[in-house]
C-alpha cells in the first residue's frame, strides 16, 4: 500500500509540473477565423467590370438601319447584393458606345442618296437595376448560372454622323439626332463569367425638325458580356 501511495504521488508531480511550465506561443480568435467573409461571387456583396462585345441589331420589318454586327461596345461596373441563396439585386453604370450603319433608306431619309454608305455614332453613358434568378442554389461561392432581368436607362452625350461617297467623307454632328435617351430592358443568361444579352428599347426621343425625323433604328439587339469579378 505505501508503494502504490509513492507511485501516485510521483505521478501527480510528473503530470502537474509540465503544466505549470508550459508557454502560450500563438493566440488565436477562433471567431475571426472561422468568419464567412462578407464579399465573394456568392457571398453578400460582389463586385464585377462587365465588357459588352458583339452587339448585334436585330432588324424586325423594314427599318432605316441595317442588321448589324458588332454594333454595341461598353464597359460597365456592377454591384450585387444577395438577397437569399436564389434571389439577388444589384445596380450598375459605365459608358457605351453604339453604331448604326444605315440601309438606302436611312440614307435618303437622311438627304444623302447619293452616298454608298453612312453611319451614326452614338457615345453615351448608362444605368440599370438588376434582379437576378441564381439556377443552383447550393453552387458554393460561384457565380454559377443565372438570369438577369435588367432595367436601363442610357443618355448619348456625344453623336456624329458619317457618310462615304467613293473617296469623300463627310463628318457631322448634330444636338437633332434621333435617340439623345432611351429607356428599355436587358436580360442576360450566364454562366461563371459570360453572359448573353438581349436589349429592348422601348422608349426613345426623336428630333422634332430636321434631317434625323422618322429615323427608324433598331430596338434589339443581342450580343456577349465578359465579366470579370473580385
């Protein structure tokens, strides 16, 4: 029995003395560590640099512009805010810039018949307000795929006008041009970091006098966005 009293003895001091000789190295807050961050693709916030490409007319019936390719250029920055794992809504605004190349008809609407051929330019800046539909609620912190249905408003601060006739050109601008505003709808299918858009402008102003009256222009369009997010 006094061996066993020794023994346990002992033991207490080899297992107590360790104890009080050990150092704190590192301290750590597990709270912070363990912290699901607030900004992300599918997290609260997130923020992305949208390129438009390829825009394209789509020329329903007879109008004064041609159905053209790569018509539409711009760059956007966007603001997401989740609203659940499906639902989310945003914002966004960037500058534009917009082509129509104009068919025989725009050309004698426009006084040119004698042209080959003419075009309007259009640089503006524009805003839209998004609600997106996430298709994979349980994609992780992924963009994934969604829809955006997307609100816009666009004002043309700068437009000019040129026409070709063999190896003349013709250069003008004009505060009458047809679309100063206008106001329509976007809806973006994507998937990760591209998107394919369609664009209708339902509402636009027309000039009252002058050349540019019943300037007939495309209201859809169809083209890619490349975004590139953090």
């Amino acid at each position: 029995m006094k061996y066993i009293k020794i023994i346990l003895v002992t033991s207490l001091l080899f297992s107590v003395f360790p104890a009080f000789s050990q150092r704190v190295i590192l301290h750590s807050n597990v709270d912070k560590q363990y912290e699901i961050p607030k900004k992300g693709a599918n997290r609260q916030q997130y923020f992305w640099v949208q390129l438009s490409l390829f825009g394209t007319d789509l020329a329903f019936g007879e109008l004064d512009s041609k159905q053209n390719f790569g018509n539409y250029y711009g760059l956007n920055f966007n603001k997401k805010y989740k609203l659940n794992s499906v639902f989310s809504q945003g914002f966004g605004w960037g500058i534009h810039q917009q082509v129509y190349r104009l068919s025989k008809k725009g050309l004698n609407t426009m006084s040119r018949p004698y042209c080959d051929k003419g075009k309007l330019i259009f640089t503006g800046l524009n805003v839209n307000y998004f609600v997106r539909f996430n298709f994979d609620p349980k994609r992780g912190n992924i963009v994934g795929n969604y829809l955006d249905i997307a609100p816009f408003g666009q004002y043309n601060f700068y437009q000019r006008a040129e026409f070709v006739h063999g190896r003349w050109t013709e250069k003008t601008g004009s505060e009458n041009f047809a679309e100063r505003y206008a106001i329509g709808v976007e809806t973006r299918l994507g998937h990760e970091y591209l998107s394919i858009y369609f664009r209708y402008k339902f509402l636009s102003d027309n000039p009252k006098s002058g050349t540019f009256v019943n300037l007939d222009l495309a209201k859809c369009s169809v083209g890619l966005h490349v975004n590139i997010g953090k």
